[in-house]
C-alpha cells in the first residue's frame, strides 16, 4: 500500500480537527481572519462544531495569519487540492482578489451582506432573519405579559444601516404588537459609540423589570457592557453569555454546512436564520 494511503489512515485514527493531512486531499477548506477565530473560534468552539456537521465530509479549518489576500491565498493552498473554499462573508473583498489565483476552487462566502453581484466563482450564503425577528418580538410581548404587575420597560435598539436591517426591524415591531410595558424604540443609520449607547440606556422614568433588545450589528458587544437590564434579547450566539434569555442565531456553522450540501457552480444560497431561547420568562435583576 501506498505511503499516502497509510497517511490518510492515519489522518482518521487520531481524530483531529482536520479529517487528512498533506497528501490526502480535504473536500473542503474553511478559513478563519485571526478576528473571527479570536471571537467566533475562541477555545476551537467553531472548530468542533465544524467537525459534527461535515459528516463524511473531509474538512480542513485553516487559520490565516492575517485578512489579506497574499495571506489568505497561502493559508488556503495549504490546506491541500479542496475545490471548495469557505470564508466568512466579511472576507469577501480580498477573496474577490485572490478568486484569480485558484481556478476551478468555489469560494462559499457564509453570512455574505452585500446586495450587489459577486465575481465569478464566488457564491454568497445569505441568512434570512425576517421570521427570526419576528419571533424575536413575539417573546418579547410575551416577556413583558409575564411581568405585567411589575411595570416592566421594553428597550429596542436597531442598526438601521440597510433596508435589510430595517425590515428586520419592521417584523420584530409587528410581531411586538402592544404590549402591556412602556415600550421605547431607538434607531442607529450609523453604529453608536458607548457614550451614546450609555446616554440611550438611561431611562429613569422606568422602575419595573426591563428587557432589552439589542440589534445593532458591530455595537452589540459594548451595548451589553452598558446596559443593565434585567434580560437581553440579541442577535448572534450568545447561549452562556449572562441576562442573553434570546438570540437570532446566525451561526456560521450552518452557513458550512448548506456550502458542503452545494452544488459547485452555486450562485447563491439563502438559509433561514433561527430564532434560540435560553430562558422562558429571563430573570428580574437590576434596570437600566
């Protein structure tokens, strides 16, 4: 038996992150910025994750030094002979410059925003969150009856930077309804610093249990330090994160899992954005 052979045996037997080393070809290269593997990655969550979802797949996750494309591009040749690559969507600009360089690869760009065309070869998977946030404003109503003899506060924060964004929002409001709170809405068209965020979150006609929704993209981090509300609902994976009871789940995992179920020449893909529950009611606490 051949010297690659027994190096792709190998490669199974001890189980490791990446399902083939050098010379047993992967089915898929997935590569992480140093920021999304510092964040998303952090303690190889993503990694694991990854690894359950491939199946009989062969998926080699790769981290990149740095976002640049001469980076990028040494990061994915190392990988082995895959003909799928999949990066996240913030990458997809330096991508678009290396896509030249790896003829025949298929770049999956997981959680792509951008409306416009994409080049050649690349395939945008796209997440909608319209029916997430809709359930999002349906627990919410549901928080705020569940605490109704307390004077409960409702406290939602939009990035409204896109018409996508701002549809999101719509659902979540219609869905919200009337709900027996004193409810305050705020809307960011560009993404608030912590003063602001602090200055927002200052509501002192509000003395009941609140909720807080946080949809503000980039600014969610700080905007969790700021608030003080006794339960946050939020976009992204926040299961352990203290007072988060609910999130728009987004994860990049299942954007790799629709790009390994693809077809090679793709152009799009759309996937539903999932709307996860940590708590039923959230937990009174202090108030913003």
């Amino acid at each position: 038996m051949s010297e690659r052979w027994w190096r792709c045996v190998l490669s199974l037997l001890l189980g490791g992150v990446v399902l083939g080393i050098t010379g047993c070809a992967a089915d898929a290269v997935v590569v992480f910025d140093p920021v999304f593997a510092a964040t998303a990655d952090a303690g190889g969550v993503m990694t694991r994750r990854i690894r359950d979802i491939s199946g009989r797949k062969r998926v080699r996750v790769i981290h990149a030094t740095a976002p640049a494309a001469e980076e990028l591009l040494v990061a994915i040749r190392s990988g082995g002979q895959a003909d799928r690559v999949i990066v996240p969507g913030l990458l997809s600009g330096e991508i678009e410059r290396l896509a030249p360089e790896l003829p025949g690869v298929r770049f999956f760009l997981v959680d792509h925003a951008r409306a416009s065309e994409v080049a050649a070869g690349l395939t945008p998977i796209t997440f909608d969150r319209t029916h997430a946030f809709s359930e999002a404003g349906r627990f919410i109503a549901e928080w705020a009856a569940q605490h109704q003899t307390m004077s409960p506060g409702v406290l939602l924060l939009f990035s409204e930077e896109s018409a996508i964004r701002v549809a999101e929002r719509d659902a979540l409001l219609e869905a919200l309804g009337d709900p027996p709170a004193v409810v305050r809405v705020e809307g960011f068209s560009t993404r608030p610093n912590r003063d602001r965020l602090r200055d927002v979150a200052r509501w002192p006609e509000q003395s009941g249990p609140s909720i807080v929704g946080l949809f503000l993209s980039g600014a969610n981090a700080t905007a969790r330090e700021v608030v003080t509300a006794s339960a946050i609902v939020t976009e992204g994976s926040h299961a352990m994160t203290p007072r988060v009871v609910a999130t728009v789940s987004n994860e990049f995992a299942d954007g790799v899992a629709a790009a390994l179920g693809a077809d090679h020449e793709t152009d799009g893909i759309t996937i539903p954005a999932q709307f996860l529950r940590f708590s039923a009611t959230g937990a009174s606490g202090p108030q913003f």
